[in-house]
C-alpha cells in the first residue's frame, strides 16, 4: 500500500489521538527513511501549508479529541495528501458526520478535488454523495459490479432493477409478459418486451414520470384515494387495482383529481425488467 | 428526605467547587472513612511506635550498616525487577490480546497465578528450581552462575511476582487499540516498527507506569517468596522486610518499626514521583 503512494481516508478517521493536529498531518513525512525525509522546518512548513488547506490553520497544536468530527476527517484528510499520494481512497470518510456537516464538507471535497487535480476513490453508499462528487460510478450489490458509468448513464439507463431503484426512487409495477406483449391486471401495456422470456416481469418507473391523462403506455387506470393541497397544485394519492402500493402523483388537474373517482394514469420513461433473471428490455412510454 | 439534600447540599458548597455530579458528599466522606480506617490508622500507629525512636534515633537506625544496605537491596532490586516486569509483561499482554491461538485462555489464566499462590511456596519452588542441584541450577553451576542464595535469586523472585500487575493493567488497553491506526501508519509509509514505537506504545505508557508502580510496590514488601532464595545473607542478598522481622525477633519493637517508617517513606516518595509522571504522560498521551 505504501509503494503504491495511496494516501487513504478512514471512515473513524483513525487519528493518532496522542498527537497533536501538526504531529498527526506531519507523521508520513517524519516516518521517511533519512534519506528522503525533509528537513525539520521543511516538515513543520508543509504540516502548516496542508493546515491551512484544510482551513484549520492555528488549530495544528490541539489535539484530535479537541476538534469536532468534521475537523478530524479533514485533519485526516491532510495527513493522507501530506505524502502526497498519487491516488487518493476515501473510505465512507463522512459515514459519523451528521447530514449538515456532510453536505458542506462533500462541497469543500470537491474543491479539494478541483484544486489537487488528484485521482479519488470515493466509497458510499449514499447515493445522493456518489452522484454529486463523481465523474464515473461504480455501483456494487453484494461484491458485484451492477454497473460503471457516469451519473447520467446510471440515471438514463440503468443495466439492472438495482441500478433504477438504488440511484433514485422507483416503482414497479408487476406485469406478465407473454409472446412479446406485456400484460398487467388483464389489459395489455404498450411497452416493448422483445428481449424478454414469457413470464413475470416488472415495469419501472420515476414518480415524476406518473401524469393524470389517458394515454400513455396503456389503460391503467387509478383511483383517487386523498388530495392535498400542495404550493405548486394537488398532491393525489392514487391506488391501482392489483397493485400494493399507492401512487403519490402531483398534478394541477382540479376535475381530474376528485375525490374517490377514477382516473386514467399515464406513465412514461418505464423500463421493464424479467422478474426471473433480470434481463433488460427497453421500453419508452409515450 | 428533604433535610437530608439540604445537610448534603451544605456540605457539598463548603468545599471549592465540588464535581455537578450527585452524590460527591456521601461518597466522599465514606473514602475518608474507609481509607482512614484500613490504611492510614494502621500506618500511624506504626509512625507513632517509631517515633519512640526520635528523629535521631531513626537516622542511627537508618545508617546502620546492615540496615542501610538492606534497604539499598529491597529498592533497587525492586526498582529492577519491576522494569524488567514492565518489558516482559508487556509482550505478554501483547501477545495474549493480539493474536488468537490455542491455549490462550490457559495462558491468560496462568497469568494471574503469582497473585493466587501463597508466596512462600512460589519462594521454595523457585529456590528449589535454582539451588546448585536444581534442574536450572545445576546447569547453571556448570558455568559458575549461581542465581539461588544470591541478589540474582532476589530479582527472580520480584520478577514472578510482580508479572500479573504489569500485564492486567496494560491488557485492557492494548484490547481497545484501533486496527485502523495500525493500517493509517502503514498507508503513510511506517514501517512496522515504526508503527508500533510511534503508533502503538505512547498510548500504553501510562497504564505501563500504573503496572510498573504496582509492581514495585509489591516489590519492596516482599517477604515470603523472596527469603527462601536469597540466602540471606548480611550485606548482600538481605532485604529490609526480612530485618524487620529479625528486629522483631530479638523484641526491637521500635527498631523494626523505624526500619518500617523508612521504607514507607521512601516507598512514598517513590509512587508520588510515579503518580506525577503519570499524570503529565496522561496529559500527553492519554488523549481520548
């Protein structure tokens, strides 16, 4: 690990809690065999230089049980490009940070990023973190590769059911697919299935992508459950016969969003996924 | 119930800004009680019975030949014996916490065997072990090294019992250390070594000066595992708990007592001095 100059961010932060904030930033230069390690007052200007990269500059004398949780991991931060790493592993780094200080400290990380220039590997399992912080995501599901692309293609065309539902929230609706056709609750769906085997399967899709109109990709009709009054419109709360789950579409249609009628529902962008083994079919609802 | 708060309330502000934390009244005056009754009224009679002695006559006892060289005996072979506990004891929590293997339960509980055993037999047993035609003695003697009835047989004797102090107080802390400081260290480019003397060790340094205080204190009062190997012989390998019970013997009350109020003073004197390097190490290292 240390040939290859991978300078690496714990989740803990994993601090050196008997040294103080300079020692701990400094301790991959100290550690350098005589040869090649810097001088003494070269090491404390670089330990002081990092410092006020991190924006803690004066605190190099506390100690890390003196700083709040935020600070460590950028304390932990500058100890790791101290040794100036050719690649940087960021392991789940803001995991113990409350949502506020992970939000600002993921904004400052991608300044970091953009003033260092430095490869990063980036560890979560918060979405939201992977799509904003990075160029190419890989997403895993028990140690394997679902699939590597940038955060649109994850977004536009997920490979797998995982994919769609870990990058963003998703419904699916149980279907039957037989001989190329798609079939839910009786009626057929207008949703090509060429590649996908007869039986089972699910059709996806974004809440957004839910509309009150006929049309769409078949009559799937719903029936109006609750409404509320929203800033923008109605919030409607639809049920569909035989399906489990109740829609939550946002719709300015007065008339059509009455209480306990029947309303068309459209839904576009679906794909479809065979229950079975999961093969991909693309389907674009109108 | 009432009455009761307010009496503690009381006495609670009488002193300089007591801890928020309840209860500091009660549990206070009950250390006071307790201390005071097990360890300091016993301790005070003794001082009260040596100072029959006068301070004049605790010097002459103090540099009385045999006695000074006893006690010269008694600290440093303790002092010694507890720094060599303090390597050893580490490396055998080190490895009974660092590493699985069979048996490690077994050897966790041997540990703890010094406190258990009634000294005087681990005395005979070691005595018999080192003695001229012991099964280590006789190998020993081959190459004119004699430990039994010799200052070496003394320091043996300290070493075993002073291991399980050293090893339980530094155990639970080495238990706690986070393999992810050992991993961040080597990703900075540490050696292994260099991990555990800048990394691993600091932290340990105040329950090793805990483990090395008790063990010398242990040290110094010493008696029954110690006067079965040392010979005893005046001068050389006689130990100054060993002159008291000499002094007794002969019904020097008040000079066993002095030789008694000596070493308490010195034994003092040197967990003080222990207690106050610990508490700047803890400064140091102990942040948590």
């Amino acid at each position: 690990m240390q040939d290859r100059r991978v300078g690496f961010v714990f989740q803990n932060y994993a601090l050196f809690k008997h040294l103080t904030v300079a020692e701990n930033i400094a301790y991959g230069l100290t550690v350098r065999p005589r040869r090649s390690r810097p001088s003494r007052a070269e090491i404390v200007e670089r330990a002081a230089k990092l410092l006020e990269f991190v924006q803690l500059d004066g605190l190099g004398g506390r100690f890390p049980a003196q700083l709040s949780g935020g600070q460590r991991q950028r304390v932990a931060l500058a100890r790791a490009l101290a040794i100036e790493p050719r690649v940087l592993l960021l392991d789940e780094p803001f995991g113990a940070l409350d949502a506020r200080v992970r939000k600002d400290l993921r904004r400052w990380l991608r300044d970091v990023h953009r003033q260092t220039g430095l490869t990063t590997v980036f560890v979560t399992h918060d979405q939201d973190e992977a799509m904003e912080l990075a160029d190419r995501v890989v997403v895993l599901d028990k140690g394997r590769i679902e699939q590597i692309g940038t955060p649109d293609e994850l977004y536009d065309r997920p490979a797998s059911p995982f994919v769609l539902s870990f990058v963003g929230e998703a419904l699916a609706l149980p279907v039957q697919v037989a001989d190329g056709k798609v079939i839910f609750d009786g009626k057929e769906l207008h949703v090509s299935a060429e590649n996908l085997r007869n039986g089972p399967a699910r059709v996806y899709f974004r809440p957004a992508d839910i509309a009150l109109r006929g049309g769409g990709i078949g009559a799937i009709e719903g029936r109006v459950e609750a409404v509320r009054r929203t800033a923008a419109g109605l919030r409607a709360s639809i049920s569909i016969p035989g399906y489990d789950q109740t829609l939550e579409v946002d719709t300015d249609d007065r008339e059509g969003a009455t209480l306990g009628s029947s309303v068309p529902l459209s839904l576009s962008n679906v794909r479809i996924f065979s229950t079975a083994e999961e093969t991909l079919g693309d389907g674009a609802g109108i | 119930m009432a009455d009761s708060t307010s009496v503690v309330k009381k006495t609670a502000r009488s002193f300089p800004a007591p801890s928020v934390i309840p209860g500091f009244a009660p549990t206070f005056g009950l250390t006071i009680l307790y201390l005071g009754l097990i360890v300091l009224f016993p301790l005070s009679l003794l001082v009260l019975r040596a100072s029959e002695l006068g301070l004049s006559g605790l010097y002459s006892v103090a540099t009385e030949p045999r006695v000074a060289a006893a006690l010269r005996t008694s600290f440093f072979i303790s002092f010694a014996a507890a720094a060599i506990d303090v390597v050893f004891g580490l490396v055998v929590a080190w490895v009974l916490t660092r590493y699985e293997f069979p048996g490690r339960r077994f050897l966790d509980a041997i540990v703890d065997l010094p406190f258990a055993l009634p000294t005087a037999v681990a005395g005979i047993a070691l005595a018999a072990l080192y003695a001229p035609n012991g099964w280590l003695g006789a190998p020993l003697a081959e190459y004119d090294v004699k430990i039994a009835f010799t200052r070496w047989g003394i320091l043996i004797a300290l070493v075993f019992v002073g291991l399980p102090f050293v090893v339980r107080t530094v155990q639970p802390l080495l238990a706690e250390i986070d393999a992810e400081l050992e991993e961040a260290s080597a990703t900075l480019g540490a050696s292994r070594a260099q991990t555990v003397w800048r990394v691993l060790l600091p932290p340990l340094l105040p329950a090793l000066l805990t483990g090395f205080a008790l063990a010398f204190a242990r040290s110094v009062g010493e008696y029954g595992s110690v006067i079965f190997i040392a010979g005893n012989l005046a001068y050389i390998s006689e130990i100054a708990p060993l002159l008291i019970i000499v002094k007794l013997e002969q019904f020097d009350y008040a000079g066993a007592t002095g030789i008694a109020t000596i070493m308490l003073a010195i034994s003092f004197a040197v967990l003080l001095a222990i207690n106050l390097i610990q508490a700047w190490s803890q400064k140091r290292f102990g942040h948590v």
